[in-house]
C-alpha cells in the first residue's frame, strides 16, 4: 500500500474513531437481529527497546459489510502519542503510537464490532454486482508475495480449463487448493503467503496466510477479482468445529486470514479452503480423511459462507507502516514495532508480546460469550 493512499487524522494520546453518522447511531442501539457485539483488545508491550519506539496495531474493519460493522476503535498510548491512519482502497485501519526514548511503550487498542454470520446463495443468481472499475482493478492487481503472472498464471489456466462461468473457476480454485495443499503445524505464525515460491518449491504446506491466499493469487490470475481478509478468531464455533474457534477470552494465538473472491451474479462470496485443511488435520481425533463426514460438511459450507465467531482486520497487503524506516509488510494482522535498533520480531515473545482477548456484549444475550482475564500469552498465532 503507498503512502500517498493513506487519509491520516490528527495524533492524539487516546482517541475513538470517527465514524459515520449512521455508524454511531447504529453503535448506540441494541445490535439488531443476527448480530452479536464483541469487545475485542488488544496490549502490546515492547520489552526491549532503544531509543524511541514505534508500534503499530491493525483496527477492526474500516469499511462496513455484511457480515461486520465496526462500532469503535478506542486506543491508549502510555506516555506517548498515537493516531489512526487509514488507508481506504483496503479498508485499513493502523493505529500508529510513538514512545519517546526511556518510556515503555504499552499501547492498548479496543475495537467494538457487530457481527453475524454470512452466506451466499450460489443456486440462483440475484442480480449483477459489478465493482467500479477502478476496485475491479484493485483486487485484481498482482503484490510482491502474489503475483499473477508466470507459474502462477499458469496453474490458474490449467485448474479452470474446464470451467466455463466465473462460478465454475472460483470452485475449481478453491476445490484444487482443498485437494492439493496441507496445513503445516510446522510454520511460524499464520505464514508468509509467498505464493510463487509454493508453486515453484512444489511445497503446497502452510497455514491460512499461505492456502487462502494461494486462492486469492490464482483467482485473480484467473480474471476474478479476489481479496484476503485478515483478521482474528473471537469466539468459540457454534456449529460445534473445536478446531475453528476459542475455547477462552484469550484470543491472543487466533489470528485467521479468510479470503473472498468477487463473482458479477453475486457479488463478493466468502470462501475459507484453509479452514477445511485445518478441520482435517487438528478436528478431534486429527489427522481426518477428505472423505470423513465432518471434513466434507466443513468443504461443502466454506465455499459460500463464513461463520462469524471471527473478527475482520483489513484486506490490505504491502502495508507501509506510517513513520516507519523499514520495509513494507506483507499484511498486517499482528501487531509490530520498531525502535532505533530495527524492526522487532512480532512473534517473538521475549521482546515483544501482547494479549488479545475478547468478550461477547451482545445485549439480547448479555455478556454470554467468553470473559476477559488478565496476564500475556505468547506471540506466536497458529490459526
């Protein structure tokens, strides 16, 4: 994301954010029906600094959808400054704090968010949902860990060579990616997502930063806009998946990167092939077969639908951070901090580490979902 595409507000030690007015109406009401409202924060601490310190924090969702609205985003910044940038193409939100020199940096963000669960009828097409030329082009640009040309190109037009509707190749991707990828306990964090490198190596392994957006780069090669979402787990699955939920508050290890992909009869749909390879290798017992019962109810309902026990973040890739002297990253779903010795290690708890937690507000339901609780949990996310 360039700079120049950054709308940036005025710094501030602790702010909420503006939101329209039909937002902050909507905020001072009872979630309507469907919806469930969560307060979901964030702490960072930056345990080894020099000199001043930079931290940055993805906001909840700048942009509202059908399956989120984003109330608030209300940060602190202990003895230091912090303000909202935004970057609208990708609805992203960073919350951009500095600590001078000999302050420890502690920064705290807490984003409200309505959510309800979301899906897309592929029997019968509505209507034609065309996206502006110029975000049909946005979502269809190559970036530095997805690219669409050469063997990424390539294998796109050999999956869909069959398929003779947009519909058609959107399954035919995500099918592909369920039948031929595997979800590595092995890799650090939710992975890189450098997909040209998967195609090359032969090595189809990952976690969901590399499956879904091994879908998004093959789509967009293939002529169907496509976008990652990243955000992070909230609640526990009511539709009884252990593995793609939270059994606690603590939230701080269940970042999770979905992705959708922009059909013209029906708009964005929702699909999720890495949650698929997730249910097959950590659903109790573990280690499932494609064939199993549960793993063919999680492949049939995750092209089309997403539960929303989840919290969006952005859709935003080669992220500069604002203020920042080093290079871009190539999301942004954890937090990340700088000082004058470089950029910090993000999963890295020994310098750096915070806690998510999460607590449902729901007023129909009370405070039903999971209890806030204090002390941290390691960086290291492995949803």
């Amino acid at each position: 994301m360039n700079r120049r595409d950054f709308l940036r507000s005025v710094g501030v030690a602790s702010a909420n954010l503006a939101l329209p007015k039909t937002a902050r109406l909507f905020a001072e009401s009872a979630a309507p029906s469907g919806w469930r409202t969560f307060d979901v924060t964030t702490r960072v601490e930056v345990l080894t600094s020099f000199g001043a310190t930079r931290v940055w924090l993805p906001a909840a969702l700048m942009q509202e959808t059908p399956f989120q609205r984003t109330l608030a985003n209300h940060f602190t910044a202990e003895r230091g400054t912090a303000k909202m940038v935004r970057g609208k193409a990708d609805a992203l939100g960073v919350i951009s704090a500095e600590f001078p020199a000999g302050v420890k940096p502690v920064l705290t963000l807490t984003s409200r968010v309505a959510t309800r669960d979301y899906a897309v009828d592929l029997s019968a097409p509505a209507k034609k949902h065309n996206l502006p030329p110029a975000e049909f082009r946005h979502f269809l640009r190559p970036t530095k860990l997805l690219p669409t040309d050469g063997i990424v190109k390539a294998t796109a037009a050999d999956i869909t060579s069959g398929a003779h509707s947009d519909v058609e190749k959107a399954r035919a991707i995500y099918e592909w990616i369920v039948e031929n990828t595997f979800r590595d306990p092995k890799t650090r964090g939710c992975g890189i997502g450098d997909i040209r490198f998967m195609l090359e190596s032969k090595d189809l392994g990952g976690k969901c930063a590399d499956l879904n957006a091994l879908y998004v780069g093959l789509a967009r090669a293939a002529g169907l806009p496509a976008r990652d979402v990243y955000g992070v787990r909230i609640a526990k699955s009511e539709l009884g998946y252990t593995s793609l939920g939270v059994g606690s508050a603590n939230v701080t290890k269940a970042q999770h990167c979905r992705a959708e992909v922009h059909l013209a009869e029906y708009g964005w749909v929702p699909v999720d092939p890495a949650d698929v390879r997730k249910v097959v290798l950590e659903e109790p017992p573990g280690n499932r077969a494609l064939d199993d019962t549960r793993v063919k109810q999680a492949r049939a309902r995750l092209f089309g639908s997403w539960e929303m026990n989840w919290m969006a973040y952005n859709f935003a890739h080669d992220v500069a951070l604002p203020g920042s002297n080093g290079v871009p990253v190539g999301f942004l779903m954890y937090p990340q901090a700088e000082s004058a010795a470089g950029r910090l290690d993000c999963l890295d708890p020994d310098n750096f580490r915070y806690e998510i937690t999460s607590k449902e507000i729901t007023a129909s339901g009370g405070a039903g979902g999971p209890q806030s609780r204090s002390g941290f949990g390691s960086a290291d996310s492995k949803a």
